[in-house]
C-alpha cells in the first residue's frame, strides 16, 4: 500500500468512527506499517486539515485522533441540529471534575473534603454522564471506591491526555478574559 493510499484510508477510517481512534488501533489494523509511519501520516492529515479551508480539523484528542468541527460554528451547529444540545456543567460538578482530573484516583470522601460540601449527587451525574468512572477500591476500612476521569471527559474538554491539564501556573497567567468565574 502506498503512502497516499494509507493516508486516505487512516482518513476513512477517522471520519467514520464515532471515538477517537488510537495508535494502537490503528498499528493493529495496518501490522505492515511501523507506530512512527502511522503518526507521520496523522501529523501531515492534521496538517492538511488545518491548512483546509473547511469546516472541521482533524484533531488528537483523549488518546487518539478525531475529526471535529471548528469551535466558531458550534452556535450554528447546534441551531442547525436540534438532536445536538450545547454542554453545560454546573460549578459543582466542574469543581468535582477538576478536583477528579488533578488528584485521581481518590474517594467521595476525599473529594467532599476539599470541596468542603457533599458531592454524593454531583458524582454520581458525572458517573452518568460517563465523565467520571470507578477505578476500584481503596485499601481502607469501608472499601470505598475511588473515582477518576473518563476518555469522555478528555474528548469533552478537548485533551489528548490528563498530562495536558493546564498547571496552576498556567492558571495564573491565563488572560482575565478566560479564566472562569468561580
């Protein structure tokens, strides 16, 4: 298979799939092909994508790659498409998911005591919206279970990893347009 053969069909493979797909996935359907092939394949489509004067990017998102539409359409997109609802979080449930994302795996009880409040119900919403997800049980008397961050919360914050989270110092430096409003 030639290189513009794999590119088109890595692409094929991207715009159909309804997740982020990985490396890994794709090393195990193309066998033929090396890891450091298929990534400089998906650089030159991201390249292409951005460079394209089109509605979408191709974009590397909770672990892997996904076709996504351009953040300045999603107004008209969503006044478009009724069947597609903007996201909305409360506070409580960002606070719990930051909460989640920086210090996971940990407990409810962890959770509520930085919150300073209960988060019983705002969990389990998180847990219902798939952007939290049970990683087992601490070692302690009780067995809680401990909680962390989910694919979907990567692909719903726009993170190709928990490792992209913005550090406390990138926090404080971020413009007082951008900061949320706590």
């Amino acid at each position: 298979m030639s290189n513009k053969d794999l590119k088109k069909l890595i692409e094929a493979i991207i715009f159909t799939s309804n997740k982020p797909v990985t490396i890994k996935e794709l090393k195990f359907y193309f066998k033929d092909f090396e890891t450091k092939e298929l990534r400089s394949v998906l650089k030159e489509l991201i390249t292409e994508w951005d460079n394209a004067e089109h509605g979408f990017n191709l974009v590397e998102v909770s672990n892997g790659y996904q076709l996504r539409t351009k953040a300045e359409f999603s107004d008209e997109i969503v006044n478009f498409n009724k069947e597609i609802k903007k996201f909305r979080i409360s506070k409580a449930s960002l606070e719990v998911l930051a909460i989640a994302a920086y210090k996971q795996p940990l407990t409810r009880l962890e959770i509520e005591q930085i919150r300073g409040v209960d988060c019983s119900g705002v969990i389990n919403q998180l847990l219902d919206k798939r952007l939290l997800d049970i990683r087992g049980r601490k070692d302690v008397p009780g067995k809680p279970f401990l909680y962390g961050t989910t694919d979907e919360f990567l692909e719903t914050f726009n993170l190709k990893s928990i490792k992209d989270l913005p550090t406390l110092k990138e926090i404080e430096d971020m413009e007082p347009e951008l900061k949320l409003d706590f």
